[in-house]
C-alpha cells in the first residue's frame, strides 16, 4: 500500500511523535511510506534508517498552488490513502480532496470544535472521549469514526534501572530517598500545576521528604505565576523545573508517583507513560484520563480543581511502599492490555484498506505480515530541544 503520513509541525509533540511512530510501524509491515512535512521539521530528521520516505511541502491553503502541486504528486505516485495530524495539516488535507480523489484519514490527537472534521473520509481518535467529541460536536458519522490507542514506548526495564534513577535524581537535584512526584507535559494553563502547587502544604504534613519535578516546556506567563506562588508559599526547595525529556521510559522510572491534574484532557500520554514504567498515578477525572487510570486499582482518580481530594490522594500513595508497589504492577499490566503497538499498526492498515475500498471502489495491496512483534522507541541522543505539547 502506498501511504502518506502528513504533518504540519516543526518541533515535537505529541501528535508528531505519534505520526512518527506509525509511519515507521507501517513501514516495517512493508507498506511503501512518505512522510509530507516542512523542510527542516524535527520529524524529518528522524527519518534516516527508518525506510520512510520524505516529500518536502510548505502545506500553504491560500493560494491553491501547494494544493495542485500536492494532488498531481500524488496522483502521479499513484498514492492510495492520505492520513494527516495536526491542525493545519489536517485543514491542507480536507482541502487537498477538491483536487484529488485519494481518500483522507485524520487522527483526532485533540477535542476542539472544528467543522471541517466531518468532511474526512475517516476519522482516528485517540480515546473514546474523543470519538465522543467528534460524533456529538464534529458532526462525523459514528461509521466514520474509530477510537484506536496511541502508539507508547514499550521499552523493557533495564538491569541498572537503579542506577540509572539514582543518577537521574541527582543530575536533576534530587536525592533517593525524595519522594519524587513527577507532573509532566507543557507547563501551561490547562494543565493546571497550581492545582498541585496548592495541594504540596498537605502533602509535605504527611510526607516530609516528597519533592516536584515538573518537566516539560514552559509557557513564559503561566510559569511566572507558578514560580510566584511557589515563592509566596515558601517551597523553593521542593519544586523544580526541567526541560522536556526526551528518554522518557527512564524519566518516568527516576519518579515515585506521576500527578495529572489537567482541567480538560483529549487523552492524556503520561499515565499510560508512568504505568508502563510500574509507576502509580493520581489524576483528575476528565476526558481521556478516566480510560487509563483505574481508581483504587492503577492509581487514583479525583474530582478536577479540587485540592483536598489531590493532596490526600498523593499522600496516600507516598506514605504506603506497598501500596505504590501494587499500583504500579497493576498499572504495568493495564498498559500492556490497552496498548499494542503491533496490533494498533495493522488496525490503521484495515482502515486504510476498507476506506480506500469504498471511496475508490478498488481494494489496495496488503504487505505479507512480518512474524515478529516490533516497537518503536524513539531516539534519545543528539536530539535537538524542540517545543513539545501534549
């Protein structure tokens, strides 16, 4: 089958990490790939090795001159199915059907009102809030529309795992005996640090010792409100800000307890993240969060915006060794029951298979299945500090 995976972004986040994932997933199964994209994009430079291609476009609507040029490359490479993610690539490829007649596929990677949704030949979702949201507010036919799990570092844990989250805390400025709370993504409103933040005073009377790693990228306005409340309440020694990482299987091992506590969530990819690394998680009951975390069971659950519920449940988890421990296991063996990135990549090629069928009135070619069950990790070394969003 030949398939173009289209992505509009130049840094990383997580949409493009997903993007990636797949477009390198199906290659592997055989299926002739390219990758549409910007020049010089973080994605692009991680294609070498990975057997998929690259076609270079600026993905400009206005004037139609990238839309023609797009739809005659595509026609002349005799392309069967077109998937695209992210906001304006997904915009470019609803627009690239009045010039070609290659079906599109849209992965929902979000849950924002946009009317153009339901003019995609099928569309991904990424949790069934999603589906949801593009069924009741996007208008897509619910035929149209599937939820099929992301694609997560299955990364097995190493021998040194000790070692290597002894060596992480103290390249960070924390100690092994800290009880870490890791709270991971962009540092912006929505994901609602300051729920934490108010909730570390309560934390700190029953845990002394606990600690915040709060990592990812910031937003300029939102972190100087952070770093202002953190200074009001006195707790400079207990929260610290990181940079994105980029390695994040060993990230979430070096942590004790991964906290997300957004005020609205598509899905969420640093639960599934944390428990994939036997880590337990507290979050906020919204959106996609309440189809990884299991309350009681994986982590706890707790009403959004409220900081009592937080503050006891993160407790809860780090006062008890043997409670995190069974959360952690538990949550290991959902993750792996949730997400197959095996079986996820072959489900994209029975859609990819079904759609082309029925907008082009011709079935399209099936590579011979490989036997052995691959992942796909992405590269830790030499990787620029791109802007990342989840």
């Amino acid at each position: 089958m030949k398939i173009v995976q289209l992505i509009s972004g130049f840094g990383v986040n997580g949409a493009i990490i997903q993007c990636l994932r797949l477009a390198e997933g199906l290659a592997k199964r055989g299926h002739d790939v390219t990758l549409v994209g910007r020049n010089g994009s973080w994605i692009q430079s991680q294609l070498p090795g990975t057997n998929v291609k690259f076609h270079e476009s600026t993905l400009k609507r206005w004037p139609f001159h990238d839309l023609k040029a797009m739809a005659r490359w595509i026609e002349d490479q005799r392309i069967d199915i077109v998937h695209t993610h992210n906001t304006s690539g997904q915009i470019f490829g609803t627009m690239l059907k009045w010039f070609t007649k290659v079906p599109v596929v849209a992965t929902a990677h979000h849950t924002k009102l946009h009317a153009y949704w339901m003019l995609n030949d099928f569309v991904v979702a990424n949790s069934d809030h999603t589906r949801g949201i593009e069924i009741n507010w996007n208008r897509v036919r619910p035929r149209n529309v599937e939820t099929v799990r992301a694609l997560i570092d299955h990364a097995p844990i190493p021998q040194n795992a000790d070692h290597l989250r002894d060596r992480w805390r103290c390249d960070n400025g924390f100690t092994p005996n800290d009880k870490l709370i890791g709270i991971v993504g962009d540092v912006c409103k929505r994901k609602n640090h300051l729920l934490l933040l108010k909730a570390m005073p309560e934390i700190l009377r029953r845990v002394p010792n606990a600690k915040v790693a709060v990592i990812g990228n910031r937003f300029p306005e939102y972190t100087a409100q952070i770093q202002a409340n953190i200074k009001k309440l006195g707790l400079e020694k207990e929260f610290r800000f990181i940079d994105f990482q980029f390695d994040i299987p060993n990230m979430m091992r070096a942590i004790d307890l991964l906290v997300a506590c957004p005020t609205q969530e598509a899905f969420g990819l640093t639960p599934p993240e944390a428990m994939a690394a036997f880590k337990p998680v507290v979050a906020t009951r919204v959106g996609g969060l309440l189809e990884s975390v299991v309350d009681g069971e994986t982590g706890y659950l707790v009403p959004s915006n409220n900081v009592s519920a937080l503050s006891s449940a993160c407790a809860k988890v780090l006062e008890n060794d043997d409670l995190a421990e069974q959360m952690g296991v538990a949550g290991r063996a959902r993750f792996l029951e949730m997400f197959d990135n095996h079986r996820n990549v072959i489900r994209h090629e029975e859609i990819y298979t079904d759609v082309a069928r029925r907008v082009l009135s011709r079935d399209v070619s099936r590579p011979v299945p490989v036997p052995a069950r691959t992942t796909t990790s992405l590269p830790t070394a030499g990787v620029p500090p791109m802007v990342y969003h989840r």
